[in-house]
C-alpha cells in the first residue's frame, strides 16, 4: 500500500558548497564553552590542562534555523540578542556504530564553514538562574546563520587560522583554532558516544571572548582567514 502525507513536508535545509552542490543537513550539533577566554567571560572556570578538561558541553539548533542568505530578521522576545562566531564542520559520511576513535574522525569530514550562534541572552540567563532548560535561548528561527561550505581538502591544517568577527566595521571577537578547548577530532569523537553521528550533520565548534549584543541595522562579517566570509545585515522584522 502506498504511504502518502497528509501535511507537506517541509524542505530539507541544504548549504551551499563553493564549487558547486548543496548539502543537506540532517541535524546541528552546537559546542559550548570550547574557548577558555569565552568561558571565562561567562562566569565559568576554564580548564587549565588537558586532563582537567572534563565533558564538553553540547547543545542543538533546529536544522531549519540555517540562514544561508544575506541577512537575519532580528527574532521575537528577546532584548539581547547576541553574535557567537564559529568554525562549523560538515559530516559528509556516517560514523561507524559505536565509540568513534578520535584518530577516525578527521574522514567522516566533509568540510568547513563559519557560522554564528545567535543567542537570546537574556532567555537563557533567565532559564540559566531557574536551573531550567535554556533551549529557547539557543534554538529559535534563523539562529544559525552560515556561509558556503569549503572542501577540508581545500582547508588544510585548522589550528593556524583565525576566526573573526566585525560588527559594523569593528572588530568584536577573534582568536586562532588552535585555542580550542576540543577540536575537531575530539569533539567528533565526544559526540560519537550520545548519538548516531550521520551525513548531513554540522557541528558549531564554539565561540571565543568578546560575545556581544546585535541591533536592527547592524552589519555582521565574519571571516576564517582569508578562505571564508559570512555576511549578514540584521533586520528590523517590525519595520
């Protein structure tokens, strides 16, 4: 007997691959708390080695939160809307069932992008202060704004670049990858052990110091180098 809907299905998100292709996103993995200068400057105790390193924090994002366009509309409840740039990691094959070894991690890569993590600040700090949730913080509509996606052949060694972001032509955060907490491999190797890891997937690596709030009208460019940029006007959706 043939299945048929009864609603429409909804498209599935796809981001563009420089050098043509689009990729379609099955989920978005977020890492918290992966910059030890952005940890401290949210009140949190960095690692100082290694072995005092303890769990990364993981989060999601809806995978229709993507914006791959030119501009966001600034969201709905919320007075402190703010930017976290990130390096992002498109999984172009599925994980093996089990444990994945953190020397098997780098083939399940696809690629490289650079998003932002856009946060209601104050619903989270709120959901924060009531030991609650603090997902509508994180996973609301058009919070994962995301350039194209760059082959990781074309990338290289991630641990020399730097990663920035400019808001109306000043600069707000930087910081080379080789300060992260997790990288890669590890983070990929971390996520193997809570979920089925699957092609589609992206993960937001986390953010460095400097976290800001964004208005209506604000101007956003982030840059991996000179390998990737992502531009974004943010809107006023009122006006």
């Amino acid at each position: 007997m043939q299945v048929h809907d009864v609603v429409e299905a909804a498209p599935v998100p796809r981001v563009p691959v420089r050098g043509g292709g689009m990729f379609p996103v099955h989920r978005i993995y977020c890492v918290g708390r992966n910059f030890a200068d952005h940890a401290r400057e949210m009140g949190a105790t960095a690692p100082a080695s290694k072995a005092e390193r303890g769990t990364p924090v993981f989060f999601h994002k809806p995978a229709d939160a993507l914006v791959t366009g030119g501009g966001f509309d600034y969201p709905p409840a919320t007075q402190d809307l703010h930017h976290e740039v990130e390096l992002v990691v498109a999984l172009g094959r599925d994980a093996p069932p089990g444990e994945l070894p953190v020397d098997d991690a780098a083939a399940l890569v696809f690629g490289y992008g650079i998003g932002l993590d856009l946060t209601r600040r104050d619903l989270q700090a709120a959901a924060k202060a009531k030991g609650l949730p603090w997902d509508t913080g994180k996973g609301f509509d058009q919070s994962a704004p995301v350039s194209e996606l760059v082959p990781a052949a074309d990338v290289g060694d991630l641990a020399p670049r730097l990663l920035s972001l400019d808001v109306n032509g000043e600069r707000r955060q930087q910081a080379t990858l080789d300060q992260l907490i997790w990288d890669v491999p590890e983070i990929l190797h971390e996520l193997s052990k809570l979920y089925a890891l699957r092609a589609g997937d992206l993960v937001f690596m986390g953010t460095p110091a400097g976290v800001a709030a964004l208005h209506p009208g604000d101007e956003c460019v982030a840059r991996l180098d000179e390998l990737l940029e992502l531009r974004c006007h943010v809107r006023d959706a009122g006006a």
